[in-house]
C-alpha cells in the first residue's frame, strides 16, 4: 500500500510531509482534497528546523484521519496507536530528528527515500494492526463512495 507507493517515489516538488499525506490519500482512499493536504506542508523538513520528520509528522494526522471520530479527547485508542507508531519509527531508523535522521539516510543524494518507506512500512503496519477500529472513526470521517461495501472501507 503507502510502503509500495513511496518505493515507486512521488514528485520531487512535494516535501516529506507532503508525500506521505498525498501518498497515504491514495493508498487509503481518505477523501482528502488538495486544500486538505496542503496543510500538511510546513511540517517538511522537521517543521522546516531539522526537528519531528515531517513523514512522522503527516503519518500521525493519517492516523487521526482514520481513528478519530469526534476529538482526540474523545478517542481512547489514539495515544496507544500513536505510541505504536512513535515507537517503530523510532526503533527502525533510530530517531524522529528530521536532521538526524538526514545524516544518517539522507547522503548520497537519496534524500529521505529510506525514511519515507520506513515510515509507509510503518503505517501500513498500524493501519493492518488496528484495523477493527478504523470502521467507526472512518463511517463517521469519511463519505465513502455508495457502491463500496464495509468490507471495502477497512483498507486493503
């Protein structure tokens, strides 16, 4: 899904953050507009200072996207799925400093590739994980398109 996707790479225009957002939309089809996504731009490049990864940073409203239904207040498994996804992230590349991490994957010329799939890996793996409780927040979130049936909308 988002793994495969950044794997293939998106446009060199979008940032970090903006990739995943974009990304994530596709592979999960959340109904996202481009006015949407755009708010996710000046989290590219650690909040544009070297700090959180703008990947991590679009993978949580993602994540947001799919399991709240209401508020973050009013979703009990939102702090447990963030901490999930904070902890492989961290434990696969070894930090959530964007310019961390940019020394350690960034040379080359390979920009963040190896953070954007491990974060695509990563995502992919909460969403798989969590899956039974995307229905609720995701009927609420999202207008599904009429023909797909509850089993389309659980993702993969």
């Amino acid at each position: 899904m988002l793994k495969e996707l950044m794997e293939k790479g998106y446009p060199d225009e979008y940032n970090c953050a903006e990739k995943i957002i974009n990304g994530a939309n596709e592979a999960y089809h959340l109904g996202l507009d481009e006015d949407s996504t755009r708010l996710f731009a000046a989290f590219g490049g650690g909040l544009a200072i070297g700090d959180t990864c703008g990947a991590v940073c679009s993978s949580l409203g993602v994540i947001s996207r799919l399991f709240v239904a209401d508020t973050a207040r009013k979703s009990e498994l939102l702090k447990l799925i963030i901490c999930d996804f904070m902890k492989r992230f961290q434990e696969k590349t070894g930090s959530l400093k964007c310019a961390e991490l940019k020394k350690k994957y960034a040379a080359n010329g390979q920009k963040c590739a190896y953070i954007l799939e491990s974060a695509g890996e990563i995502l992919d793996q909460i969403i798989e994980k969590y899956a039974d409780y995307i229905i609720e927040a995701y009927r609420q979130d999202v207008n599904p398109q009429p023909e797909c049936s509850p089993q389309d909308r659980r993702i993969g």
